[in-house]
C-alpha cells in the first residue's frame, strides 16, 4: 500500500502508556469485532472472552458499558481522561512508524469521506482515533484491548491497541498493511453510520426486537460498514492510487478471517447462525467487495437486501 507520502491525520490521541487504566499488553461496537460498534476481536484470549459471551447470551459490548450505568465522562474528576496527565511508555522504532501508518489511513478516510459528504450537501465531521495501551476510558464506558479496536458513538472516537495488528497477523492470519488499513476504514464506516443516524435507528430497531432478529440487525450494521471500508477504498484509490499488487487479497483476507462462522468455527468447532452479530466470512467479503467496486453509498443498503 502506498502511504508514505499521504497526509498525516492531526486527529491522533495518543494514550499510550498512560498511568492507571494505561499500561498492560493486548491479550464494530464489534470483532470485526470491528465496531456496534467494538472492533476486531482482539487476541485469541479475547476472543474466546467474546464467543463465551456471546454463547452466554451477553453482548460483549457490555463490557464497555454496564446495566443502567452512565457514560463515563472525562475531565478534571477523571485523572485518566483526555484531560489528565499523560505518561508515554518508551516505543519502538516499529510502533512510532505503525502510528504514522494510521495517521495517514485515518487522513485518507477523512479527505474521502469529506468529499463524499460536501457532494451529498452535508458535513463531515472528523473523528478521533486514540492509541492505547491494555485498558482506556471511553465515552461509552472501559475499554479494553482485548476486545479489539472499537469505535465510541458518545464521544465519536475510534479506539485501537497497535498490538492487536500483531493479533490480526499472528492468530487470524491477516497480514499485510491494507489488512490494517481496512481495520481503520472498517470502524470509521461506524462512525459514518453514527453520523447519518443509521446507528441511531439501528439501535432503537434492536431494543424491540427479539435476541434473533437483533443480532441480525448488528449483522446488517456491521456489513455496511465493510461495505463503507471498501467504498473508501474506491476514492483513495481513483483519487491517490493507494492500492498496490496484492492489497486486496490482503483486505478480502482480513474481511474472511473474523466472519462468525470462522471465528466460532475455531473456537468451538461448530457454527450457529442465529447467534451471529457481524456476518459469516462469505458476507462480510462480499460487502466490502460491494463497496470497493461500486464506490457509492447507494450500494452500502443491507437493511434492504433481499439476501445478505
């Protein structure tokens, strides 16, 4: 992927490191357990972590925000917040150089998304992505490394522990930059449902419905923000010729290995449909596959697919 001459995002918190909540190591809402919006599913002990859960009944995006608690918010009452002291753990030369690597994705996903929005007469608004280390607060509550990057619709920040890129290549055996690319892309198409209200709506559509038709509705959620990742894809590469020779099967790869079926294949031996929330690998590869090649947002509408 060529991204060395991109614009670096300004947009970049970094966490790392910090005192307290910081510190610790990684173990769409979801796994890709990208983003409801809690993102790829961290390491393989979180993701166990997650499919216990999930086979209990729990979401795992409760972790982030318990029962009939209120969004954390942060500030001077909060020594660990934006607003608090920062300590910065020493990092290395690989690491500084991979928080350059998403400052320029998170830049690209900005000058597309932007451009899309004006030619739509609406606004972008930027998010943030904030570099952590183990655990962090977050708008929507703790968030913790193990359960993958994620994305924060309360304070419209994507989250992400860098040591999950070596999860992804290690233990789902994604490698390759536009595999992390898609990762970022994949949870800003969060926040552009959050921006357009879809997240909103999905949101208010699953507290009605039973636990089947709800994980379905996260299913649909989750796909059009794949196919959100590939319509970006689309832009950046007509407009800047990001994509080199392999990139894509590095991205198609990635969308593969964190489908339910594959994940809970590994970690259970069996498959149950009904109980997945972010869409078989078949599913999810072909709806990133749908924005890549359309390029529109017209294309990104499971909500109304006949099959998905």
């Amino acid at each position: 992927m060529r991204w060395r001459t991109g614009r670096r995002s300004e947009n970049i918190e970094d966490r790392r490191g910090e005192g307290g909540l910081g510190g610790g190591s990684f173990s769409g809402r979801g796994p890709l357990r990208v983003g409801r919006t809690v993102g790829v599913g961290g390491g393989l002990g979180g993701l166990l972590l997650v499919v216990v859960l999930m086979l209990m009944g729990v979401d795992p995006a409760m972790l982030l925000t318990s029962p009939g608690q209120a969004p954390m918010q942060t500030g001077e009452d909060d020594p660990y917040g934006a607003e608090g002291p920062q300590f910065r753990a020493p990092t290395s030369g690989a690491e500084e150089e991979l928080k350059e690597f998403v400052s320029v994705v998170l830049g690209d996903t900005e000058d597309t998304w932007s451009t899309l929005f004006q030619e739509g007469g609406k606004r972008y608004v930027e998010p943030t992505l904030v570099l952590f280390s183990g655990l962090t607060r977050s708008a929507c509550g703790l968030g913790e490394a193990a359960m993958g990057p994620f994305y924060c619709p309360g304070d419209q920040k994507v989250y992400i522990d860098l040591a999950f890129y070596d999860e992804l290549r290690n233990d789902f055996g994604a490698p390759g930059d536009f595999a992390q690319a898609y990762v970022i892309a994949h949870e800003v198409g969060h926040h552009v449902q959050n921006l357009l209200g879809i997240s909103d709506q999905v949101e208010g559509a699953r507290r009605r419905a039973g636990k089947i038709e709800a994980n379905r509705l996260s299913v649909m959620q989750e796909l059009q923000a794949d196919c959100f990742a590939g319509i970006w894809a689309n832009h950046a590469q007509r407009s800047r010729q990001i994509l080199e020779q392999g990139d894509l099967e590095e991205g198609l790869n990635a969308a593969s290995a964190i489908g339910d079926d594959r994940l809970q294949r590994q970690t259970r031996g069996y498959v149950t449909p009904d109980s997945f929330t972010h869409g078989s690998s078949e599913q999810r590869v072909r709806w990133f596959k749908r924005g890549l090649l359309e390029g529109e947002l017209a294309a990104c509408d499971p909500f109304a697919a006949t099959e998905l």
